[in-house]
C-alpha cells in the first residue's frame, strides 16, 4: 500500500484511517508548489492532479472520502454497515466533510495562495467566510454533548476531524466550544499522533490566523 501524501493536505484524512486500522503504509511524498502533480506520473494516479492518491489491491483509488469508503468497507470496521441504523449519517458526514474542505480551499487560495495580494476579492473571502461559518455552527450544535460525529468513533470522524485545524485558521475557536473540544479530543488521539509524526509539518499555514483584509 503506498499513500501519496502532502503534508498539511487532505491525504492526512487517509493517513489517520490507516493509523486507526493498524495497516501498514508507504509513504511518497509530493509538492503543492513545484508542478509535480501536473505531471503524468501523478496524473496516473489521480487525473485532476490531486492529492490524495492510494496505490492498494493492484490499482491506484483518488478522492479521499472515497479512499475512506474503499478502506472501511474492505477492512469491515470504522463504518456501518450498509443498512445499519446510522449507515446514512455515516454517510451525510463523509460528503459534509468535502463540501467543508473546499470552503476551506478557497479561503487558502486567497489568504495563501493567489498572487500578487491585488488580485484577491476581498468580497469572496467575506463570503467564503461566513459559509465556513455555518458549517462550524452546524458540526458546534451537533457536537453538543457528543463525543463523535456517530456513536462512536468511525472514518467520518478522520474524514471531518482532519479539516477543523484548517477551519479555526479562519474562525475563533472561542466561538465553537463545542467543536474545539472536538478537534481536542480527536487531535489526541494515538492514531492521530503516529499520523501527525509521520506526516511531516504543515505545508500550507504559516500563520496561526488568518483575517479578512479590509477593503
């Protein structure tokens, strides 16, 4: 099994699964920043040129929430079963970890990415913003007297606890007490933390926080 991995990026999802699971996992490293994912090497293994990518049973899976799928459903743990009472909120929180996640990546585009400065819409990161919003508020009042998104722990937790780092980049902790006690609790997991040694430093954040620029 070999995991092709950026550091900071949406492969930590599958890295942590696999840590969960106790497989055993090779590691490739890749840049966000020096075109490698452009070239047919990687394309061969993820064809938009994304991360991340996992080489398993003789056949390279892409897109991570399907990589998670694929591996619960293959290892018989970590996820309902289908027909399962919370097979569907498995499920729903699975995909909801997604749609969250390219919030995320448009606030990093502009706050990070887009170069020079001038060219960011500052009416877009306001936006973008107030829509990661409603998606911390949505997991805060769910997560209320929760430990898990399910439960119990399971994939969806690796799939959405991986982005909540990100989301408080951009909004207070404060403000979600009940997210941030879970980001705590799932950042301290064992699993996590043999993820986290193995998965290098963050490639993308060089800021604790990120602000809206004023206009």
């Amino acid at each position: 099994m070999i995991l092709h991995h950026v550091p900071g990026s949406r492969s930590m999802r599958v890295l942590w699964l696999i840590e969960e699971l106790g497989l055993d996992c090779q590691l490739r490293l890749w840049s966000l920043t020096d075109g490698s994912l452009r070239s047919a090497e990687f394309r061969a293994l993820s064809p938009a040129g994304r991360i991340p990518a996992l080489e398993i049973d003789g056949r390279p899976i892409f897109e991570s929430g399907a990589i998670l799928q694929y591996l619960t459903e293959r290892e018989g743990r970590l996820a309902p079963e289908p027909g399962a009472p919370e097979r569907a909120d498995f499920l729903e929180w699975l995909h909801f970890a997604e749609t969250q996640a390219c919030i995320l990546q448009a606030l990093n585009i502009h706050h990070i990415f887009l170069r020079p400065e001038s060219a960011r819409s500052i009416p877009l990161m306001r936006l973008d913003t107030r829509r990661l919003a409603v998606t911390a508020r949505t997991l805060d009042d769910h997560l209320a007297g929760r430990q898990t998104l399910l439960s119990v722990f399971s994939a969806a937790d690796c799939m959405l606890g991986f982005n909540i780092e990100a989301v408080f980049r951009f909004l207070p902790a404060a403000d979600y007490p009940a997210l941030a006690a879970y980001r705590d609790r799932m950042t301290a997991r064992p699993a996590y933390r043999r993820a986290l040694a193995r998965a290098g430093g963050d490639a993308i954040y060089e800021r604790d926080f990120y602000e809206v620029p004023d206009a």
